[in-house]
C-alpha cells in the first residue's frame, strides 16, 4: 500500500484552502476559483460595499454579510478543534447565520475577522498534525469544500445584484 508522505499532504492542503480564500497560488493553474490573483472569498469580498452584503435578494434569503458571518463562524470552530477544544457541542449553527446586514465599519471589521480566522487556520495547517486522527483529514477538506461552496454562492449573490 501506498503511502502520501505528510508535508506533500500538508501543503496540497494548503494551495487549496488558499484558493479557496484568498486566490490560487498559481493563478495559471487554479484548481477550481478563477485564474486570476485575489479571486477566493476574501479577495471577492474586498470589493463588496456594506450596502451589497447587507441586501438580500428575498425576504428570508442569506445576504452576502450572512456568508461571511457564517464563514468567520465555521472557521473558528475548526480553530478551536485545532487547538485541542470540543467547540462542536454547543455550536450554534442557525445563529451563524443571523447576521443580515451591517454598517461600512461592521463591514470592515466582520472581513478582518474572517482574515483572522483564515490566518490562524493556516497557521495550525502548516504544524505538523496528526492526519490519521478522526476529525482532522475529513474536516480539513470540509473547510476547503465549504469555503469554496460559499465562494459560488457570494459570487452568484454579487451577479444577481
């Protein structure tokens, strides 16, 4: 059997949780975000005005400031399951998404930490960690498939509007 030796590993991770926040490491060869610099979810949302995140396309749908809230969200649960936490009994979902809208400064500072969060998750990535533990293979490659999956929606979003 075949084994994947853990820094090839570690770093293919980390190309992609970068593509899917801040943009593909070599945008002539993205493996899913447009191959162009700064195209994952923060380079997008760092065009998007707080009057754009905060506006819904219907009564009850996610805004683009709900996305993001929701984002910061997932990221700091895996932030502190990396840090040795159980974050996830009493996570609250449904309350991740309760953002709707915010000022330019709620704005800027919603982005900053969702920046924040995106840092301190890489820099638990680039450790060295136990990829044979339970939770940490599959809800790494859950964070990356969940910010790409947001990364589509708020750019659908930001087309609609």
């Amino acid at each position: 059997m075949a084994t994947i030796d853990t820094t090839v590993l570690r770093d293919a991770v980390l190309a992609l949780l970068q593509e899917a926040y801040v943009g593909p490491e070599n945008p002539e060869m993205p493996w899913f975000a447009d191959n162009a610099p700064e195209t994952g979810v923060l380079g997008t949302l760092s065009e998007v005005s707080a009057a754009q995140a905060s506006t819904p396309l219907g009564t009850d749908d996610a805004t683009i400031a709900a996305h993001t809230a929701h984002l910061r969200f997932a990221l700091s649960l895996a932030n502190r399951a990396y840090r040795g936490e159980n974050p996830y009994p009493d996570a609250d979902w449904d309350a991740s998404w309760t953002t709707r809208s915010v000022t330019e400064a709620e704005w800027d500072r919603l982005r900053a930490e969702l920046r924040s969060q995106y840092d301190q998750l890489r820099e638990a990535l680039a450790q060295e960690l136990p990829w044979d533990a339970p939770m940490v293979l599959p809800g790494t490659l859950g964070q990356i498939a969940h910010g790409a999956w947001h990364l589509g929606a708020i750019r659908t979003l930001l087309e609609m509007l």
